[in-house]
C-alpha cells in the first residue's frame, strides 16, 4: 500500500464541525487540548491497555472482531487500512482473514500504542503513525477501512470520514466498531454502573501508580456523550459512502459500515 503525503483531494471538502461528543472539559481545559490529551492518556496506557480491554470488552473479543470482519466484506486478495490501531486487535483479525499481514496497514496517532502492536503483529503488518482526519495513504489505494473503539477519540467525524472515502477504491467498503448507550434506563443505568464506575475502579486497584483508571473514567464519559447512531450514519452518508448501516449485538457493540460507490468521482 503505498504510503505517501496527504492528498488535498475529496478531504479537503468536509464540512467541518461534526465532533463525535461535546468537549470533555472534566479531562481537558478546551477543545484545542483534547488531541495532546488523548494522545498521552494512551501513550501513558498502552502497556495496560489489552487488560483493561478484557474487562471491558464483556467477552466478545477476537472472534466478533473477525466475524464482523467478515460480514461487512473483507475477504483475501484485498488491502486493509486500520486506524487507530492500538494495541492490534482488529489488525490481527484481518490479518487472519486476509491470510497475509502485509496486506494489513495499521495507523495510531500514539507510539505507546503502536510499540505494543509491533509486538503483537511482528513485522509483517505495516505501522504508520498519524491521525484519522490526515491519513498518509494514497487516494485509491485500500479495499477495506477498519476502525475499532476509537470512534469517539476523532476530532471530526465529517472529515475522518472523507479521508476514509478518499483511501478507499470504489466499491471499498468501511467497518467502524463502537460501544454505544444501550437502549432502555435500565440498561443505561447498568452500563454505566460497570464501565463508569466497576471498571475504573478495578482498574485503580490492580494498578494504583498508573493511569488505567482515568483511561477507564474518560472511556465512558465519551460512550455516555456520543452523538446518536443516527448522527453517525448520516455523516457516513454525507462522506458519499452507500449501504450505511449500523448492526447491533448485545445491544452495546455497534458495527457501522458503508461502502465507497463504483460510479463514483472524487467530490464528496
């Protein structure tokens, strides 16, 4: 895949504006902060981060990464770029699907997290880093977008989305996975008992000199204040992205996918 300087191409179009939640201002004192924030809170994380992730992932793990792999079209003989990368599990995923990690591309705006995906996927799979609204990536150049639980972490849906459209061939298709507020008081209440207050505080007690509890406290404060599925939808569908749709399992785990059209030029 090559990897080259940003293009001013369908990008540069995005109405900007469309941030995933309000400013957080209990972790940062203004928006302009909230980049450095992120990017350190992860930095500061990254060791501890696959730990956090199996209590938080409520035992879905690998196989509905791979499954929704899978479902939303990802199959051999195709090119994966993975944003916001982490610690590699989605990337892994896809490479198991594709059969070949040089196929798979991941990027993360933190080195803290990208040193740990070096370690999980060997040199075989491609590590860049850069942000979701600036991808490094040719225009044309991927068949596939992953996205896993970073949604909420982009400055600007509006314009990560066209930068997404931009990277992908036409008929490219695009999978973010989230966690979104359940449905119902009583399911919200119980969420957030776990993820805001259970988890952070686990994490507080298994590691009290590090900073997986604040990780864990911000985590659900940008689940508990995401703009709705439907906000999310249709700036996918404002990116030009056709067959959005956004599938639900245990009523949590949110799977939104889209595909760049065939007939398609490159003014989003």
């Amino acid at each position: 895949m090559p990897v080259v300087s940003r293009s001013n191409g369908s990008a540069g179009a995005a109405v900007a504006g469309a941030e995933p939640h309000r400013p957080l201002t209990r972790h940062y004192a203004a928006p302009a902060e909230r980049s450095g924030f992120v990017r350190d809170l992860f930095n500061g994380t990254a060791a501890d981060y696959d730990r956090i992730n199996g209590v938080f992932s409520l035992g879905t793990g690998g196989w509905y990464r791979r499954e929704a792999l899978r479902r939303a079209g990802l199959a051999r003989g195709q090119r994966l770029l993975d944003v916001a990368v982490g610690t590699g599990l989605v990337a892994a995923e896809a490479a198991r699907v594709l059969g070949d990690p040089a196929a798979v591309t991941g990027l993360d705006l933190s080195e803290g997290m990208l040193a740990e995906a070096r370690r999980r996927l060997g040199d075989g799979v491609r590590l860049v880093q850069a942000r979701a609204e600036a991808l490094p990536v040719a225009d044309r150049s991927v068949d596939f977008v992953s996205m896993g639980y970073a949604l909420r972490h982009v400055a600007d849906l509006g314009v990560a989305f066209a930068e997404y459209r931009r990277v992908l061939r036409p008929g490219g298709r695009v999978l973010l996975l989230e966690i979104g507020r359940p449905e119902g008081r009583v399911a919200q209440a119980a969420l957030k008992a776990y993820l805001g207050r259970v988890v952070p505080a686990l994490c507080r007690w298994t590691a009290p000199r590090r900073r997986a509890g604040q990780l864990m406290d911000y985590y659900w404060d940008t689940i508990e204040a995401c703009v709705p599925a439907e906000t999310i939808l249709r700036h996918l569908r404002g990116a030009n992205f056709a067959d959005v749709r956004c599938d639900t399992a245990l009523g949590v785990f949110k799977a939104y996918s889209g595909r760049r059209p065939l007939a398609d030029d490159d003014a989003a």
